[in-house]
C-alpha cells in the first residue's frame, strides 16, 4: 500500500448532530480536512462528485482552494459523472487546477451511477446522440476531454485573429502530465479492461455491478488482475495506478463508540442488491478496535492488490472528529498494510509502528 487518502461525498444539512449544514460549511470543512489529512501525513484528499443532492457537485474550485492551502498532498475526485461534463470547459477547468497544484491532480471520471433527477444531464444540456446510450455518451465525452488535456487541437483557428495561424488550435492552458492522471472509476470486470486499454488508471468502485457469488473482495481483486494484465497487453510505457475505497471505522474512545458501535454489529458483511436492474455487490464497513480492523485489512484481497486505499469519512461529523479518526488509522491500522506517512519508511512485512 502505497499512498492513502480520504474520500468524502461532502454531505450537508441540518439534520440532528450535523456539523457540516450548510453547502458552504462542507466546502470549507473538506478544505480544511485535506491540511489536516497533509499534516498526518496522508497522500490524498478526494471528492465524491454528486447532482441535485446536498453534496460537493463543482470540484474545480474546491480542489483549487486546496491545493493553495497544501503542498504535497494530492487532491482529486472518486468520481466525476461525465455524461453532466461539456469536456473543453473542463479540459480547461482541469488543467488551470493542475497547474496551481503543481502538478498534483488526480481526476476520478466515470459513467456516473444512480442520481435522483431523472435525465439529469439533459437538464445540463446533454442527451445521447442517436444510437447512444447514457454510458455511450459518457466515453464520447471522455474522449473529447482527453484530447482536449493531451494538447490536441480542438477548434479551427481563425486567421484574422489568431496572428495568422491556420489549423486546429488546442484549448489552454495545458498542464503536461495531466493526460496521465485521469481514472476511471468502474463498477464491474469488463469496464476495468477497457479502460486499461486506453490508458486510464482504474478506480474500483465501491460497489460492482455483477454478482459471481465470491466475497466482494475477491471480486473486486479478480477485477484488478483483469485490468492489470489488459494494461500489460496495450504495451503503455508509464505504470498504471490501482485505487480502492474502503468504509474504515475504529473505535478507540467513548466517541467512536457512541457513533459506530452499532455499526459494528450491523454493517460487518457483503451486501448484494439490484441497481438499475443489474445484480450488484456492494463492501462491507470495517468497524471495530483497530488491532481487528488492522488484520481484517491485511486480508483483504483487494487492499492488498491495489496501491491506494481511499478511506470514506463521515464528513457530517466535522473536521476534529475525521481529523482525529483518520489519526488513528494512520497511527494504529495503516501500518500493517506496508504503509508509513510521507517522509518516513514503510515497516517491514509483518512489522507495526
């Protein structure tokens, strides 16, 4: 395991014991929680893209306000829907991002899932094109936006205008390297090898819509494998990344236990439902004291198969609590999957701090 990083769907309202009710206080409470995430030592900061919901649903300026406050820390989102994107403003929205960051940019880009407007990217101004499906559209518009950050000319130049260039002109700014940073965020074995293919990296998402009967994790593993030896295949000359999400919640004082110890006896299993009619297995939640939870982990196939762990946070609860639970994990539970914070050695298998 080599970079963890917290994920949050940035949730807001006024419901009982909210400390994040207002859109304005989960902006600044996820700016505020990515310094602290730096500060532990974490690698990534990441948002759940989300539409007419209380949740983040403009990342750019987010991201952008964290990456002026840090220095190290990756920022990113898991993930983007991009049936919602007009792919040349995001082009450019993306790479400006970049670009304050240094470089530090990780975009999460998917199909998107289940929302609650019905036909919610027409509402934005976007329908699939004859022939297409939801999912069609969503790779259309993910081709355009990576010719778009590759530097690609996009639109005819004027000549009269543009000092006498004629061809295609590419948008700007661009932020070099970028192009090697998108992900794609999918949901089941088939999705995964095609976006090898292309070259994105693989976000798991944390539910699979296929069902073969085997632990989540396993499922989840076997897709990894897929996806690795597909990018094998394609012969891409840089190493792909490999993310998975995981609920990770340790009970270390009367707190935690007051918010989670309920879940602990509840949410401990694998959950199979149907999505949009599809058969889909979803993750259990890690929940319990950390030395557990640090074993549980440990044998978790797919942890063990990727190299970055996003760990969900209830940002609800504010940034003390998920500053100090996300403390924990890096103090008592992330060392025994290989992982130390930045600047320091990772210990040796079988070794804790």
């Amino acid at each position: 395991m080599q970079r963890i990083g917290f994920l949050s769907f940035g949730h807001w309202g006024p419901g009982q014991g909210s400390r994040t009710r207002t859109a304005g206080e989960a902006l600044l409470q996820g700016i505020e929680l990515a310094v602290a995430a730096e500060e532990l030592g974490m690698d990534g900061a990441f948002f759940r893209v989300h539409h007419f919901a209380r949740q983040q649903a403009s990342p750019f300026p987010l991201l952008a306000a964290i990456a002026a406050r840090t220095g190290r820390i990756e920022m990113g989102t898991a993930v983007i829907d991009m049936r919602y994107e007009n792919p040349l403003y995001m082009a450019e929205e993306a790479a400006a991002t970049d670009l304050i960051s240094g470089g530090r940019l990780q975009l999460g880009i998917s199909r998107g899932s289940p929302e609650p407007a019905r036909n919610g990217a027409a509402a934005f101004g976007y329908s699939p094109e004859a022939g297409e499906s939801d999912a069609d559209m969503a790779r259309r518009h993910t081709a355009q936006f990576r010719q778009a950050i590759s530097g690609a000319g996009v639109a005819e130049a004027d000549p009269r205008y543009a000092g006498g260039a004629s061809g295609r002109l590419p948008v700007q700014p661009q932020s070099p390297g970028l192009d090697q940073r998108i992900w794609w965020g999918a949901g089941s074995r088939n999705t995964a090898v095609w976006a090898a293919g292309l070259g994105m990296n693989l976000m798991s998402s944390t539910l699979l819509t296929e069902d073969t009967g085997v632990p989540f994790d396993q499922l989840q593993a076997e897709q990894i494998q897929l996806f690795r030896e597909a990018w094998t295949a394609a012969g891409h000359a840089h190493q792909p990344r490999v993310s998975v999400s995981r609920s990770v919640l340790p009970i270390v004082d009367g707190e935690d236990s007051r918010y989670f110890g309920g879940s602990a006896l509840r949410d401990v299993r694998d959950q199979v439902g149907i999505i949009d009619g599809v058969t889909a297995r979803f993750g259990k939640s890690y929940v319990g004291e950390p030395d557990a939870l640090a074993e549980q982990l440990a044998a978790d196939a797919a942890v063990q198969a990727a190299d970055t762990l996003l760990l969900t946070v209830p940002n609800q609860l504010g940034v003390d609590f998920n500053a100090k639970m996300l403390g924990n994990i890096a103090r008592y539970i992330a060392p025994a999957l290989g992982w130390a914070p930045a600047g320091q050695a990772a210990p040796e298998p079988g070794q804790s701090r």
